[in-house]
C-alpha cells in the first residue's frame, strides 16, 4: 500500500470544487504511475462534470504534465525523473483518486506520452485529452489510422475531403494536424479571424460557421463527395450545417457530445455518432443519461496504441501545441476558470494552469 499527501479539487456537496489538502491510500497498479503535476488544462468536459457528476469526493481533472514519481510493476515505456503528459480519469465514482487536478496525480501508462525537451509542461498539459478524444473518434468511429513513425501525407492517396467543425478550438487544431499527417484534404470551419491559424495547422480551407450556406459552400468545394465529418462544437447548429455539407449519397458524422435526435433523423443516410473518451480507458463510465457506458476492455489497448503514436510524432517534431493561456494561481484558480467557459470569457484558446 501507498500513502499520498496532496492537494487536490475534489467535488464538493454543492457539486461544485473544493481544494483539499488529503493522503490517500492505494494500491499501484501495474500498468499505474504516480507524477508530479506542474501543469493542468482545462477542458469544455471540466465544467460539465464538476456541474453534473454525482461522485462527491472524486478529484476532478482530465489533463496534466509533470514528472514521474514512481513505476508500476507492469510500467515499460517510462521511468523515474520523466517528463510526460496525459489523459487522467477525472471525476470518477468507482476510483476517486484519479483526477488530474493535484499536485500529484495517478496516471495510466497507455494514456501518457513522453515530451520532447523543447516542449513545455505547460504545451504538454493541452495533449492529453484532445489526443485520446481524437484518437478515438478517428479510428474507432471514423476508420482513419492514426499517422505514425516516419509515415507520411499520402496515406490516403486518393485525397479525400474530410469536414473538421470547429477547427480554431483546441481539438480542432489537434485534428487538422492528425488528418493532414493521415493524408485527408481537412477542410475545417472557422471564424474568418481564425483562418490563418487554422490553415497553418494543415486545413486546405477554410469557412465561416456563421454563414447560413456554410454547409452548402462546403458541399459545393468538395464536390458533393464528403463522407467524413468530424464536430468538434457539437451544437443542434453545427450538426445541422455538417448534414448540409456532407454528400447527397450520405456519410459519417462524429461529434463529441450528445446527438440532437432533432437532427439525427433529418437524414438516414447519415450514420451519426458520438465520443466519450473515458470510454478508452475499458472501464465502466457511471454517468448518468448519455453519458454512461459499459466497460469494453478492448479499447484501452487501442488507447495505448494512440498515445505511442502521438509520442512518434512529437519526438519527430510533427505535432505543435495548440493555442493556450498561462493563467496564475494553481489549483484554486482553476474555479474561476471554469466559470470563464461556461460564460464564454475564453476566446477559443485552452487554458492552462502551472501547478
């Protein structure tokens, strides 16, 4: 047994955050790590679960970077000293130790990647989520292999089109990288202010999601031959203009939250879809309504495969960072954070906090 002393945002009874001074009692996992965390982000996933979960208790957090502490038994890929970020089971009723959101936190192997000397902590804190959230929704959902090792554009020779909505988020950029890298033609929308970033990042074009043709121009530019779409916003709005874009003949579309059934149906030669990475870890997502999942062991061998790829292409300087905000204050100062999202005070960028 293990004895930690740390600081920690659990969820409170008021289902908000309460910063913690606690030791913690457990058992190391082979395949588990303990780091210690310099640098947290927050994600849309943050607010939502620290407004709905009913864990009381739970550490809260889903992205961190740090330095490894200790190994597992079953631990192969790093060692004592290493610098990494990942993807930690935040808000968890059936392990309330998890979180990411401590000054010391329980990390899984297969969902943490080794970063490069000329990555920051700080940059290392944006990956872990968007990694395994895009991992998943790519070849899981979407049947896209993920580029890896010295594999380059043209895996997809054929070139096709493929929709990212949202593409200036923190996900998007994610994405666009990893599909361009795949070899797809990534069309993404955006704001017009956005579109030099956007297109930086490996988009062929971009489109203004305020438009009411949006859907329509995209249709138009790719010919009336997209079949992949990929929702990084997920609103009633942004499904409806992707079922515009996407092909007369049908196709595929993803989102990363709950379907609009309001728009589902609209077309039924649209499979659509939706991602709830801490599915990846195998175990059973206790959430209630949508949210929930059974446990399916398979994918945390896929999720491992999706961090090893990830960490290829940092160590060949092939991924760069997305855009992020330095905030002061550590972990109290996550809260206001928080409140920032939900009323929209975050200008699109990630926030991220030196722990």
């Amino acid at each position: 047994m293990t004895y930690i002393q740390r600081r920690a945002l659990v969820t409170s009874e008021g289902m908000g955050l309460e910063l913690v001074e606690r030791t913690d009692l457990f058992d190391l996992e082979p395949d588990m790590m303990t780091c210690r965390v310099l640098a947290v982000a927050l994600n849309p996933g943050d607010a939502k679960s620290s407004d709905y979960t009913a864990s009381r208790g739970s550490v809260a957090g889903f992205d961190f970077a740090g330095e490894v502490l200790q190994v597992g038994s079953g631990v192969t890929r790093f060692k004592y000293g290493d610098r990494i970020a990942g993807f930690a089971f935040g808000y968890n009723p059936d392990n309330k130790l998890t979180g990411a959101f401590a000054d010391i936190v329980l990390a899984v192997e297969g969902f943490a990647l080794m970063l490069p000397p000329q990555w920051t902590f700080e940059e290392g804190a944006t990956l872990g989520t968007s990694i395994c959230t895009i991992g998943f929704a790519l070849t899981h959902y979407l049947g896209v292999s993920m580029p890896a090792g010295d594999e380059r554009v043209g895996h997809h020779s054929q070139g096709d089109h493929i929709l990212i909505s949202g593409g200036a988020t923190a996900t998007g950029l994610v994405a666009t990288q990893l599909l361009s890298l795949a070899g797809f033609q990534v069309v993404a929308t955006c704001s017009p202010s956005s579109a030099t970033l956007v297109k930086s990042f490996g988009a062929i074009a971009t489109f203004d999601y305020r438009s009411a043709a949006c859907g329509a121009e995209i249709r138009a530019f790719t010919a009336d031959n997209l079949v992949r779409v990929l929702d990084c916003v997920s609103s009633a709005e942004t499904m409806s203009m992707c079922y515009a874009a996407i092909s007369s003949r049908g196709g595929h579309y993803v989102g990363l939250n709950p379907l609009s059934a309001r728009i589902k149906y609209t077309r039924r030669d649209i499979k659509a879809e939706w991602v709830m990475a801490l599915a990846m870890f195998g175990l059973p997502v206790r959430l209630g309504g949508d949210f929930g999942r059974p446990a399916t062991p398979s994918l945390r061998g896929l999720g491992t495969r999706i961090f090893c790829a990830a960490e290829d292409l940092l160590a060949e300087d092939r991924l760069k960072a997305p855009r992020l905000q330095i905030r002061v204050g550590g972990l109290p100062a996550i809260r206001e954070g928080l409140e920032d999202m939900r009323k929209g005070r975050t200008d699109g960028v990630k926030l991220v906090y030196t722990v």
